[in-house]
C-alpha cells in the first residue's frame, strides 16, 4: 500500500513538473525579418500554421511623428502583443507599446520613433507575441529618412 502510494505522489509530481516547464519555457530569440517596414505591410510565416502581419503607418516612418501599428496573428491564441522600437547602432532609451485588441487577432495601437539628431537611422521594431502555449519575436529593421 504504501509503494503505490509513493509512486502515485511521484506521478504526480512529474506531472506537476512537466506543465510547468512547459509554462516556464524561455521565450524564442527573435527572428530577424528581411520585410522593410518602411516599403508597407510585412508578413511572416512561423510555421505550424501560425502567421504574423504587422503594418505601420503612415509611410515614411519618421520620428518624433505619431505612428498607427497593427498587428494581425493567425493560428495561435496571442494574450498580448507589444512592440518595442530600439536604434540598432545607438541608444534611444525604452520605447514600448502595447498594442489593445480590436477584434480576435487583430491588434492596435500607437507610438512613435524617439527624435534622433545624427539624421538617418537604422531602427529595429521587436513584435512580441505571447500566446497560450508560445512566445514568439519578429524582428524588423527599416531606416528613417534624414
């Protein structure tokens, strides 16, 4: 009686442990996209039937100018999406938004480009994606005009 009930406690336990390493997985590096921003919407295929849309208007992007971003996610529940925009060769400081949902898998919000004095400038935008089972960041990198 009492093996079966240590091997009923350790089951268990290993059950326990399982979900929470899968809850407590690390999120996936980013995946650099090769889409330009600047030239319109950007599409991404994640595999397993999950894919990523993300425009940013108007066009050209340019700081200190308010900007629309919409996220559209397809084949995962996302719970949040945020992008954050960062210089790539030069500091300029958090720049975080958390995009509302609109409709199921479709999110929006708005921000803008910190002002940058140097003129033109490659930026990175990290779309961020936590979904009920995964994590995922796309990476797009675009420059703004002078």
């Amino acid at each position: 009686m009492k093996q079966a009930l240590w091997l009923l406690i350790g089951g268990l336990a290993l059950a326990i442990l399982s979900v929470l390493a899968q809850r407590l997985q690390a999120p996936d590096t980013a995946r650099l996209s090769e889409c330009d921003l600047q030239q319109g919407v950007c599409r991404a295929d994640l595999g397993q039937g999950r894919k990523v849309e993300l425009s940013i208007t108007p066009r050209p992007l340019l700081p200190a100018r308010p900007l629309q971003i919409e996220a559209s996610v397809e084949g995962m529940v996302a719970r949040q999406v945020e992008i954050e925009f960062s210089g790539v060769d030069m500091s300029m400081g958090l720049n975080q938004v958390a995009l509302a949902a609109a409709s199921p898998g479709r999110f929006l919000g708005q921000g803008s480009l910190p002002a940058c004095t140097t003129g033109r400038m490659l930026w990175q935008a990290n779309l961020r994606i936590v979904a009920t089972d995964t994590t995922q960041t796309l990476a797009f990198r675009f420059y703004s005009p002078p």
